[in-house]
C-alpha cells in the first residue's frame, strides 16, 4: 500500500504510516481534549484504521466520553506523546492527533466541534462549521471527504 502520510512522537519511539488521505481534520473544544492537548483544543484527523500501521509501543487509556462512548486514546510509553485515539460508534475509523503528523500542513480543518465548551482566549476559524456539541453532527458530516 502507498504511503500516504506519516508521523510519531516527539522520541520517536513510536512512529506510524497512513496508506489513505485524510477523511477529514476536526478541531474538538472539548474539556477532555483541552486537558489532553496543549492548548484550548485539540485537532483531529481521520482515516480508515485499515490504512494506519503503527510501531513502537503505546499506552491505552479509555474513559467514557460525554455521550456515553467509550473512547480509547494511545500516547507514547516513553514520551507521552498523543498519538490517536478509537471510540465506540465510529467503528472502522482512527483519529490521529493531527499535532503528532510529520507534515501536518496536509490536513484540512473542515470543523469545530463542543464549542459549547471553548475557552474565550482560543480563536477559532469562524469559517468554519462549528458544533455545540458531537451529538449535533450527522454522520455524514464526519465521513464527508469534502
Ligand atoms: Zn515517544
Ligand atoms: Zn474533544
């Protein structure tokens, strides 16, 4: 399979290859990826977990998110970098933490979602789309290519 893009952590011991383009990039506001993230959100970009091979070892930590999914997010085992993150309800989808691509110019914000929960000081592209909360987004929204 081609590759497509790649990424990692900050040590490198984990690195990974995506062999399909990005369905879409997703800024999330929420208070799970404020506390996770660096700044008042986090971005995520979405591809099929068929297309993603990882190596190097990770550390799982799940917790249930807002509307009651489990979500399973991956960080590096030495570095604690963010790699990516499953969840419940978006079965054959993998989030990458689009902060963790080597190139992350190649992705394409195309949302703003829980802003219900964005911090005043963390501006936006009003451009956007923008969410109150997931539960306002259609699925087709998330599996749009464009
Ligand atoms: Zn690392
Ligand atoms: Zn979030």
């Amino acid at each position: 399979m081609p590759t497509v893009f790649v990424g990692g952590c900050l040590c490198e011991a984990v690195r990974y290859i995506s062999s399909a383009e990005p369905i879409t990039t997703v800024h999330c506001c929420c208070a799970d990826c404020r506390k996770i993230g660096g700044t008042g959100h986090a971005t995520h970009t979405v591809v099929p977990d068929t297309a993603f091979k990882l190596s190097g070892k990770v550390t799982k930590f799940s917790r249930t998110a807002d509307s009651g999914n489990q979500i399973h997010r991956y960080f590096c085992s030495k570095c604690g970098s963010a790699i990516y993150h499953t969840r419940e309800g978006l079965e054959g989808l993998l989030v990458i933490r689009t902060s963790s691509m080597d190139d992350p110019e190649i992705a394409e914000p195309k949302m703003v979602i829980f802003t219900s929960s964005a911090v005043s000081w963390d501006h936006m592209d009003r451009e956007l789309p923008a969410y109150e909360k997931m539960s306002n987004v259609r699925p087709g929204d998330v599996r749009d290519t464009d």
